[in-house]
C-alpha cells in the first residue's frame, strides 16, 4: 500500500492512497475459492466447481464486497500509521479502479485538536447551598391539603371560585360533535385552569339543574392539530355544585397519602425540597465549571463538528420559532446576527465537549455497565405501562443507548475535575439559590463528544 499526504491545513488531513492490483486479486480470489467450496450447482460436484464459473456468477458482488473491505482496513491503517485521532468519519472517493489494476483513492478526515489540559487546582468556584425554611413546609403543607382537599354538595347556591361544580357536556366545532368532547359527571374545580382557557369562567354562577352553552376557542398550540384555533361550543348542564371543606392540615392528611403521621408528611416535604435544592446547587456549579472551562481554553475546533453541532441547535430554534410563531423582527434582531450568536454558541460546546472529553480520556473515566441499567430503567420508568418497549428500543439503538451513556460520562469527568479545583461552600437563600445568572441556558452546555 503507497499512502502519499497530500493536503495538511489546520485540522484537515488529505491522502492519496494506492492498494496493489495484487492484494485486490489476492482477496477476491480467496473469497471465490470459499464460495466454490460451499454452494451447489448443477452439473458441478460439491467443492468441485472451477472458480472461474463461479467468477461469472458471483464476481461482481464478490468485487464490491473485497472493494469495501480493502478500503476499511487500508483507512485504518493510514490513520494508525499517521497516529491519527478521526474527529468525523473519514470522507473516501475512490478515484481509479479496474480489474486487474491498483485500487485508488483519496482520504479526507478532520482530525481531534490538540492541546494542553493542565490541572484544576487553580480553578475557584462557589457552590450555593440553602437550608429548608419551615415557612417553605408549612406553605407546601397547605398547597398539598388543598389539593387534597374534599367536597360536600350545596343546595340552592351559585358555583364560586373553588367551587367544584359535577357536569355533562358535549362539545361542537362547526355544529359537528368531536372525538373526545364529550363526557358525563365530570367533576370539574372552577379556578384551577384544568380546561380550555374561558370555560371555566363561564360557570361561574350557575346553579344546580342550569345548562348553559359555554363558548371557547381552543388555543393555536393545541394539542390536537384538527382542534387547535377552533371555535367551539359546549352544550353543558350542571349535576351538582360542590363547596370545599376545610382542608385539614394533621395525621389524617397524612394517612391519606400514605404516611404514618404529620411528622412523616413534613419530613419527606423537606426531603423534597432538600433534593430540588441539591439538584439545583450541582446545575449552578457545574455552569459555573463550564463558564471558567470556556474562559481556559482556546483551539481550533473540527469544522465537521462545529457545523453539525450548529445545525442541530439552529433546527431547534426554527422549530420553537416555527411553534410559537415568533420572527427575528420580534427578537429585534436580523438573521444574520441571530445565526451569529448561534454559532458562538456552538463553538463553544463543542469546544468544551472536546476538553470534556479529553479528560476523560486521559484519566480513564469509565462508564460501567450497571450505571447504565440504572438509567434506563430509570428512563423507562417515564413511560408506565410502556417499559419493556422503551427497554427494547434503548438495546436495539446503540446511539440512543450513547446518548443515554453520554451524560453520565459528562457528569464523572465534572466530578474528576470538581475534585481538583477550589470548591467555597456558600449558604444562600432558597430565593437567591434559585437565580439563574444566566438566562440563555445553551450558552452553558457542552456538547456531546463524551467518549470520542
């Protein structure tokens, strides 16, 4: 094999490479001979059929087959012996080939940056803390006790505002009845927002016995795309009208939700509220490890990974923009400055996912098996009823199966660096704990380039 580099500008390598006539022979030749050995044909004794009849009915797919495979290893081997780290998949063309004369072809591949990751140790950073207020659990006691509230019925009074009012109701759009508007002894609290934006409004008042027609239009995002902006009107009439009682914030509330008293209630509030607060601490303090990265280092970033890392953040965009309806003439700014900031943006996940990965690369951070399984089943979870399909789906995916691998990756390399740099605890307020310094979350994150 000749292997002649031909271009090597910033990151991008170009090689011309020459395989043997020979070597190409010598591979097709011993494929035929196994074929030969293993098929039937009339005529022919088993494993006595000349290889040039099987030549004539096999040569053209055994040609693509010994084409491919000499390509694959040949661009291995340039890239082991250049020592070469691919940051994409190498671009091949082959550009001369007969048989019975030398394979050719040209190599283009983006190779990963180099560059000096140094230690952490003079990396300083906060990480924010905040104690549970009993304010916090009291007031989460009583969201929890009205949720949980019960109802009693009222005779001879008008619905009011928290009032849950029992009805039947039959919805038209264009004087058609559609799927699903329909229903019977719905229980419905008035206030909480649960239906479409104004029916809720209009019951306000009535009384047991009363029917009215209510009104709406279903809002333009709309789940059910043959619903969203329509008119429609709900023939409704009114079953009971139920008043709450007084919700009991003691044991019994408790009971009801499964614990064994007001104290146990309160303690798994604060655990909950611990655990938010946890999670919220470990985002601001990995932005703020993310932040002092993109401040260290300066590279050249593959252009390959750069424009697929932009594209996919600016699909999104133009699908929420697409979505909500919103232009670049509302954000007050052109397309070409939004493009701009994109791009920023992207340069510097990548950038960081790069040095993110190399860390981890070089100190061997490893992603075993069972912490896998726990995401999974973690992720199934999400889905009841759909578990074993969302199980199966991850383990015929492999790059579903990396994206699920990739940012507990992230978050060991994010640990093996937390625990070289200079960490200040800080008690903060639960108010402040939850102030995002920075508005524009994408700007903050790392892309995937977790095991490259």
């Amino acid at each position: 094999m000749q292997i002649t580099e031909t271009n090597a500008e910033g990151l991008k390598r170009e090689y011309k490479v020459v395989v043997p006539a020979a070597s190409i022979d010598e591979k097709i030749d011993a494929r035929i001979a196994q074929i030969a050995a293993t098929i039937k044909m009339p005529g022919f004794r088993p494993g006595k059929i000349p290889a040039k009849v099987v030549k004539q009915r096999y040569g053209s797919s055994v040609m693509g087959e010994v084409l491919e495979e000499a390509v694959n290893e040949t661009s291995r081997n340039v890239l082991d012996q250049n020592n070469l780290r691919p940051a994409t998949q190498p671009k091949i063309e082959i550009t001369a080939f007969d048989e019975g004369q030398d394979l050719e072809y040209s190599m283009v591949v983006e190779i990963m940056p180099e560059f000096e990751l140094g230690d952490f140790s003079d990396v300083e950073l906060v990480r924010e803390a905040a104690e549970v207020d009993e304010k916090e659990v009291d007031e989460a006691l009583e969201r929890i006790a009205a949720a949980n509230r019960e109802f009693e019925t009222v005779e001879d009074r008008a619905a009011e505002n928290g009032d849950q009012v029992v009805i039947d109701f039959k919805g038209f759009v264009d004087g058609e009845a559609f799927q699903g508007g329909e229903a019977e002894g719905y229980a419905l609290a008035l206030g909480s927002g649960t239906f479409i934006p104004g029916f809720e409004d209009q019951l306000l008042g009535a009384k047991a016995g009363e029917e009215r027609k209510v009104e709406v239009s279903f809002p333009e995002d709309y789940g059910a795309e043959h619903l969203a902006g329509k008119a429609a009107v709900f023939e409704t009439t009114v079953k009971e009208v139920q008043a709450p009682k007084t919700a009991g914030i003691d044991d019994a509330l408790a009971e009801k939700l499964g614990l064994d008293n007001l104290d146990a209630l309160k303690a798994a509030i604060r655990d909950d509220f611990r655990g938010r607060y946890d999670q919220i601490s470990r985002q601001k303090l990995k932005r703020a490890l993310l932040d002092a990265l993109a401040g260290r280092y300066e590279f050249e970033v593959p252009a390959g990974m750069l424009e697929a890392e932009f594209e996919g953040i600016w699909k999104q965009l133009t699908d929420e923009m697409a979505r909500t309806g919103q232009t670049f003439e509302s954000m007050e700014k052109t397309e070409d400055e939004v493009r701009e900031e994109y791009r920023a943006i992207a340069l510097r996940r990548v950038r960081l996912g790069l040095v993110l990965a190399e860390v981890g690369r070089v100190n061997d951070v490893q992603v075993a098996d069972e912490e896998v399984n726990r995401a999974l089943i973690e992720q199934a979870r999400r889905f009841p009823g759909q578990e074993a399909r969302v199980i199966e789906y991850y383990q015929k995916n492999p790059d579903a199966l990396r994206a699920l691998r990739a940012p507990i990756f992230e978050d060991k390399v994010v640990d093996h660096i937390l625990a070289q740099a200079k960490v200040e605890e800080k008690v903060v307020s639960a108010e402040d704990l939850m102030k995002d310094p920075d508005e524009d979350g994408e700007a903050g994150e790392a892309s995937d380039k977790s095991e490259a």
